[in-house]
C-alpha cells in the first residue's frame, strides 16, 4: 500500500503533505508540473522538499507541454463539466501514476467540504484522505504554519490571489480576470485573443476583449503576520508506521 500527497504549490497542499508524512513518513510526494504557473512556484516547491524532507515528485502530461496547448489544440476552454486543462495537466497525470491500494492525500481545507465530497463522486476509484477537514485546519491556518517554517509563499499569493495555480484560470470569473489583466496583460492579452480564434469565452456571457475594467470582484487574500507566537501545530501529529 501506498500513501500518495498530491501537492500542488499552494499552501493548503504543503500543510497537507506535512501532516500526510507525520501520520505515514513513507509518504510519497507528488507534483504535477504545469508550465502555466509562475516559475517562483519551482522555488516553493524546494523550499517545501526541505520541510518534507524528501523530495518532490514531478510528473508531467505526456501529450501537452502546457494549458495553452491544450486550449489551442483542443478548441476548447471550459464548459459545465469544468476545464479541460484540468483533466489533460492534472487528472490524467494522477490516473497515469496511481495504482490499486493508494491512499491519497488532497489539500483540501475546512471551507471545502462541499468540494471534497463532490470529488469524491467524480473520483470513486480514488482513496481520497483530506487531512485539513480532519484536522479543521482553514486556508490562513495554513499560511501561518508555512510562514512559522520560514518559508516564504508563492508569489501569486503575495499578488493577491486566492491561489498559486495557473495565471490566467479558464475557471475564473470577471473580478480574476481583471486582476490578471493588471498584473499580467500578456496573459489576458494572449486570452482574449485565443477566445475569438475558438469563437469562446472563458467567462459566461462576456468577451475579454469587452469586459469592463471594472466588473466582477476578486477579494485579495490577506496573509497573515507571522508573530512570535505563531506555532506549527503540525508537528503534534502522532507519527504512525507506514503499514
């Protein structure tokens, strides 16, 4: 049997994995590399192996290099069903390396119930643990257990982003795009264009190129002071054996 942490570069996945290892410390460590997301997520990923103490896995998809290509290709952005570059990037990636008997880890925290238990209706093949629900462990305790390490968070997170996955999310509403449209207009430039080759949207009922600067709201995450007596409760976790 296999304990497999999925870690994403976000915060809540690091926290995750941290307490994956402290319950199981033959836990493996997996990354599915995403050519899309900012480049500083290469050095929290390090930072974070350091903590683990082990190193980080990457995977990658074997037919696309990035998201763009998947769009590109595939004609197609998003849909009810969610985005497609999620299924190519990531899904797949996982369903590659997974094998009968893993127990997996998700960093899903205390405000995703809702999330956790429709994926696991989407994935019943999968062992899906969630040691944040278990732990009712919420996104800014996580930002304070990885500022109390010393490491410091991803960029995107310091930008203001409620994440540290991809720039320029097809899932995103008109409040992110116009975040992104500030702090990366090459990417909301390159997506407004690539919508009106496919003759899409990624946003429902608008175009980019005629979105109004001032539509939507996107609430910038606040990251919290890391004061003195900031602790890491991480490390009270019992250590099991692997079985």
């Amino acid at each position: 049997m296999r304990h497999v942490s999925w870690f994403s570069c976000g915060a809540a996945s690091a926290v995750a994995t941290k307490l994956a290892i402290a319950q199981h410390p033959g836990t493996i460590v997996v990354r599915c590399i995403v050519e899309n997301e900012d480049p500083d997520n290469d050095r929290f990923a390090n930072d974070c192996a350091e903590w683990f103490n082990r190193p980080v896995l990457e995977l990658r998809s074997a037919k696309y290099k990035d998201c763009w290509q998947v769009w590109e290709e595939r004609r197609f952005l998003n849909g009810p069903a969610g985005a497609l570059c999620t299924v190519e990037m990531k899904k797949k990636v996982r369903q590659r390396f997974q094998q009968p008997g893993d127990i997996q880890y998700f960093g899903f925290t205390i405000e995703e119930v809702t999330r956790s238990e429709r994926f696991i209706e989407n994935n019943l093949e999968v062992d899906a643990r969630f040691p944040l629900i278990e732990s009712v462990i919420t996104k800014q305790d996580c930002f304070k257990k990885i500022q109390a390490q010393g490491i410091e968070l991803p960029r995107m997170y310091q930008l203001g982003y409620n994440n540290a996955n991809c720039i320029g999310c097809v899932k995103g509403g008109m409040g992110y795009w116009n975040k992104v449209r500030v702090t990366h207009p090459e990417v909301f430039n390159r997506m407004a264009l690539l919508e009106r080759d496919i003759g899409h949207s990624c946003i429902k009922g608008v175009f980019l190129d005629e979105l109004d600067p001032e539509r939507g709201r996107h609430e910038d995450v606040t990251l919290p002071e890391c004061g003195l007596f900031c602790y890491d409760g991480v490390e009270e976790v019992r250590e099991e054996e692997v079985e």
